[in-house]
C-alpha cells in the first residue's frame, strides 16, 4: 500500500492538476508516481522540469531508458525498472537487452560504457575515478555527453529514492529489479 497516495487531475492543486493534464497528454495516463509527486506542485513541476530538460539533450531516448533501467536495478527500484521496462518497449529496445540493462550491463560495447559509469556514479555516490571518465572520453564520449548522463542518473535516483520513500504502487506491468541483479 501506498504510503502516500496519488492525486488525481481532479484532486490536485490547479498548477499540479495543470501539470498532470499535461502527462496525461503526452502518455496517455497519469502514472501513479506523477499523480503522488502532484502532493508537492514544486516537486513535481521541479521533476517534469528536469526530466523535460535532459529529454531534449543529445542523448538518444533508447540509451535514455537503459540508463534508468541500470540505476533501477542499482537501486532495487521495482516501479522504476518496471515503468522504463514499458518505455524502454515503446523505444525499440528488445526485452532481451533490457534485462541485461537491468542488471547494469549491455549487448553493446558503448552502451556497456554508458552503464558501467551510471553504477559507479550509484555505487561511489558520484565519486567516479578518473580511469572511468578518461575511458569514456577515449571512447568518444565528450564532456557534454558525460554531464547528460550523469544528469539522467542523478534524475532516476531521485525517482528510485521517491519510490522507495512514498511506496509507490506500481502501474506498469511489474518487473522485479533483484532478478536482473542477481545475476
């Protein structure tokens, strides 16, 4: 059970029923982190503000949900893993690799990269050794890339975190983030 329930469009405050009538525009639904989020408006104008800002950087939005998905199984996140598990779908990834996202890992060398630091920005609390940004930029990752994906870190721990926090019930059909983990 919830240990604080979302809102509806109807039950929110005016700037956060605005803001979920936007969500509900661009997903179809009001996913029941938004709707829990919209008991602080500022929390959830200052989430959607975020997540529209690095949705726009130069990272795809396939490479986008495999980093949300290595955070959510960092950090045993079950409502997360399982919302950019649904994403993830929508974005062309095959289930195959998101279970291997899941689990911080990458059929693909770069992306492999990419997961490798996004667990050690997780596991080190943001202290990553110079060996691994030296091996992104060998990589031809450049400053800008490295900052956008520490940003779409930083982004899904704070999501992580709120779940663990409010309880969030999951609305997605449910991934378990200890499987991918566990192996």
């Amino acid at each position: 059970m919830a240990r604080i329930e979302p809102l509806t469009i109807e039950a929110a405050d005016p700037k956060a029923a605005e803001l979920l009538a936007n969500v509900k525009s661009n997903l179809g639904m009001v996913p029941n982190i938004f709707g829990t989020m919209a008991n602080s408006p500022a929390v959830l104008e200052g989430y959607l503000s975020l997540s529209g800002s690095l949705g726009s950087a130069t990272l795809s939005a396939q490479l986008n949900e495999q980093i949300a998905l290595a955070v959510a199984g960092a950090n045993t996140c079950d409502y997360c893993a399982s919302a950019h598990t649904a994403l993830g779908k929508m974005a062309g990834i095959s289930q195959d690799e998101m279970t291997r996202n899941l689990g911080g890992t990458s059929e693909d060398p770069r992306t492999r990269l990419v997961l490798d630091f996004a667990r050690e920005v997780v596991s080190e609390k943001g202290r990553v050794s110079d060996a691994t940004l030296d091996t992104l930029r060998a990589n031809g990752f450049a400053d800008q890339q490295i900052l956008e994906i520490f940003g779409q870190v930083m982004a899904n721990i704070f999501t992580n975190y709120f779940n663990h926090l409010t309880e969030t019930q999951i609305d997605f059909p449910v991934v378990n983030s200890q499987v991918a983990t566990a192996t």
